[in-house]
C-alpha cells in the first residue's frame, strides 16, 4: 500500500491509503489515517518536501502508522531538501543536508529512494539510501528530440555524472564549461565553453537542478559564441523560482520532472517521476 502525502504528486502505482491532514490554527500539521491496514503490512510513503511542513507531515504520518503496527518499506522523497547545502562554506552556517538527513534516518524506513542526488554527501549521510540516476530521464529526453546532440557539463561539480551518463548513452560527446561564484554572495560570472567552434550543433545542457536559471543564462550566451545550433535544458528538479521568461528566451525546449512541483511553460515538457525513471 502506498501513502502519497502530496495529492498532487502520485508517483507510483498501488492501493493508494486514505488520510485527512490539515494544520492547526498554532502552525502544527496534524494527520489522520482513514484506510483499514493489516498489521505487519508493508507501507510505502511518497513526498514532496518542500518546506518544513512538508517534513512535519512526513515524521506525523510515520508516527501514525507505526501506532497501527505496520510495516515501514520505501520513502520516495526525488528531490532530497537541502540537498545543495551539502558543505559549510563560511563560519555561522549549518550543514543543513545532515539535519534533514538525521531525521529520516529516524524514522527507519527499510529504503530510501532519492532521483539524482545533487552531490555524493546526501547518499552518505542516509541510511539504506538507494539514488536512482537521470540517465532514463536523459534517455527519454533525446528520443523525443529525436536528434543529434552534443551533451554539455555546466560545471565541474557535474563532470562525474555526466561522464557516467554518456557512457550510459553509448558514447555522446561531452563538452565541459566551468564558472565562477561568490560565495559571499552567490553572484555568477566568468562562464566559459572549452571548446573551439561548435559548429551549429544541437546542444543540451544537463544538470540536477535549476532554481532561478542564472547558470544555464550565462552558459546559453557563452554556447553561442562557440557557433552552438539549438540548446536544449534537460534538469532533474525544477524549481524555476524566478519563472520561465528568460529561460524561454534562450532555449528551444526546457525538460524537468515533477519530483518538486507542476508547473507549465511553453516550451516545458515535465516528466513523471513513476516506474519509468526508477530503473
């Protein structure tokens, strides 16, 4: 039996369990189990955690079930929280993926399934964590463009992954850029293309995540100065927090999945996060 937390985020098929969840004047989530379970009966629960209601909702649900004596097997969270604040950069911060982290590990599901964890960090600090890769996503993606394209790596930080998904797709070519950020206050510049002359190819940029799109606008501009043909925007988790305007103006086709929410674009294709990314 499955219990989706998010009525819109129905990822994966089965009998779906019956629950009624509201908040409390105070702010408290609060939750209440309406399916008949059998005792010792496996349970998957599936969220999005967007926010730290989200998690309370998770942690309420949890409690719930175990007090009907069931059994807790898969949490499929796609997109991990703080998943991006996976190092202290400056005195006074915290390790926020560690913090969410230690409080699903609390929770002892047997399995914890996470779409194309941001870093090595997340993985390592969940317990039974088993992180599903972007290359079916990838893959679905080109045959829909049903083209020639040349793979782009937006950073170092995607180099590891980007190899491996290459090779998964027999072969593509990869070209590697590079940028520059403040740390202090998270300013982008100095994008660079290594390569000479793309010569009018279709390229697609490939990353986890997108939140207000600066890197991929600044690497769009750069990819046209080396001759780029079209350019494509494939990322894992879209946040898209500053919209799609300018996105749209630099990319033929943006694709995403719903593992954070469903948004719409023209030039947007979302993919389910379902059975067929899970491979």
């Amino acid at each position: 039996m499955i219990l989706n937390l998010n009525a819109n985020f129905k990822p994966l098929d089965g009998q779906e369990i019956s629950f009624e969840a509201f908040t409390f004047a105070g702010g408290e989530p609060h939750i209440k189990i309406l399916s008949n379970i059998p005792k010792q009966h496996s349970v998957t629960i599936t969220q999005r955690i967007n926010s730290f209601n989200d998690l309370g909702l998770l942690c309420l649900a949890v409690d719930a079930l175990k007090r009907m004596d069931v059994l807790l097997q898969d949490l499929y969270i796609p997109y991990f929280p703080a998943a991006r604040q996976d190092r202290v950069m400056v005195p006074g911060e915290p390790l926020s993926v560690k913090v969410y982290a230690d409080i699903i590990n609390a929770l002892n599901f047997k399995r914890v399934l996470v779409f194309d964890a941001h870093s090595e960090v997340t993985p390592a600090l969940i317990n039974n964590c088993e992180v599903i890769s972007n290359h079916d996503f990838i893959k679905t993606i080109i045959s829909d463009l049903n083209e020639e394209v040349v793979l782009i790596s937006p950073d170092g930080g995607a180099l590891k992954k980007i190899y491996k998904l290459s090779e998964a797709l027999g072969g593509l070519e990869v070209v590697e850029c590079s940028k520059s950020r403040n740390v202090k206050t998270g300013k982008l510049s100095g994008f660079k293309v290594y390569a000479d002359d793309l010569a009018g190819r279709s390229c697609l940029i490939v990353d986890d995540i997108c939140d207000g799109g600066g890197t991929f606008i600044g690497l769009a501009a750069e990819l046209k100065n080396k001759n780029a043909g079209k350019l494509y925007l494939a990322v894992s988790h879209g946040i898209f927090s500053k919209g799609f305007d300018e996105l749209s103006a630099h990319f033929e086709r943006i694709f995403t999945t719903d593992s954070i929410k469903t948004a719409d674009n023209f030039r947007l294709t979302q993919i389910k996060c379902g059975y067929g990314l899970l491979s």
